[in-house]
C-alpha cells in the first residue's frame, strides 16, 4: 500500500485550529477598541437625554457616532450598553454593543455586532 488518502480516517474530526469565519475581521477588533474608549470615557452625569459621542479609528479610517449609552450598575458589575454608527471602507452601518467594568478598572467590550 503505498502513501495516500486510503489509509487517512476520515471518521476522526478534530477541532483545533480555530475557524476563521468566526472571529471578527481586525478592523472590527480594532474599531471595538477604540468605541470601547469613547463610552467608558463618557462623563454621563453631564449627559441630557440626548448623546453624540463621535468617535475616529486612525488606524482603520473608520469612523462614527456613538448616539446611545446606558449604564447599568448593581453594585457587583457596572456595563454600558451602546449604540453607534460605523463607517468604514464597507458601508455605514449601526452596530449595537456593551462594554463592562472588569478587573482593576479596565473595561472590556463583551458584545458588538451590527444592527440589522
């Protein structure tokens, strides 16, 4: 028998490269970062009713307004749920999210998807 895809098994399926098409391309990653910033560093105290917050990503050249920011606050976790446009070299789309309070005062952006 010589080498060849007659002694592979094909019943064995392993799941340790990770699949591409689930994680987010990196100029999503690298906008989330930098909207991650613009809420956390919100003063929503000074805020009324109504919020725009632009925000700019010199690395990928997107850009957007933040429009929406709810703080939620329990006393064991604080987050911020969001709304923004992005404009990005794909369209203009309006992406929903939240960021939480994590650590030793870090935020971290747990959701970030566009809207449909």
């Amino acid at each position: 028998m010589g080498i060849g895809m007659e002694a592979t098994d094909t019943k064995i399926t392993t799941n340790s490269v990770d699949n591409p098409s689930t994680r987010a391309p990196a100029d999503t990653v690298s906008d989330e970062v930098t909207v991650r910033n613009a809420v956390s560093s919100a003063d929503l105290s000074r805020m009324s009713g109504s919020v725009s917050i632009p925000w700019a990503n010199t690395t990928t050249g997107s850009a957007g307004v933040i429009t929406s920011i709810r703080e939620e606050n329990n006393g064991s976790y604080v987050c911020r749920t969001f709304i923004t446009t992005r404009h990005s070299y794909r369209g203009i789309s309006n992406y929903g999210g939240k960021a939480c309070l994590v650590g030793a005062g870090e935020w971290q952006v747990v959701a970030f998807k566009e809207m449909t």
